[in-house]
C-alpha cells in the first residue's frame, strides 16, 4: 500500500533525483525517494547489527582473560609478520 506524503528537498536535491529519472535510473521522482528511504532504513538496521556485535564482544571480554599491553603488541606482529608471509612480502 502507498501513502501519499509530501516532502521538501534542496534544489540541488531535486536537481539530482530528477537526473536520475532522465537517465533512467529510477521510474520516477517517488522511486529515487523511496530508494533512497530503503538505504537510510538498511544502513540504520545494519549498524544496530555491528553495535549489538560490538556489545556482545566487549560483554564476553569483560569475563575473558587478558594480556598485558606488551604480550597483545606481541601478538598483534606476529599476525601482521604471518601475513606478510603468506603473501610474500
């Protein structure tokens, strides 16, 4: 189902979605509205995803082991040495 809605967008704005229309991106300046709502709602979804991850990593390390600053810059060479490696470098 539709809702009809009214929006305001820049000049420039409007200069570009119309573009996009002329060129045959998009069937109207609706679809370029529309479209563009769906990458604004994918990307909100996407970084409540990567924060809940985020959570969820710095919630296990919290109850996890640690490593001194000195043993965690060893690893860390040690990883960017083994990968220089494997791509002979």
């Amino acid at each position: 189902m539709s809702v009809k809605a009214s929006v305001s967008l820049t000049e420039q704005q409007d200069s570009f979605a119309r573009s996009l229309v002329a060129e045959g991106h998009y069937s109207s300046l609706s679809a370029v509205v529309q479209r563009g709502l769906e990458l604004v709602r994918s990307e909100s979804k996407r970084e409540e995803v990567e924060l809940q991850a985020l959570r969820a990593f710095f919630e296990e390390r919290k109850h996890g082991k640690f490593v001194s600053a000195a043993e965690g810059r060893k690893r860390t060479e040690g990883m960017i040495a083994a990968k220089r490696r494997a791509q002979g470098v």
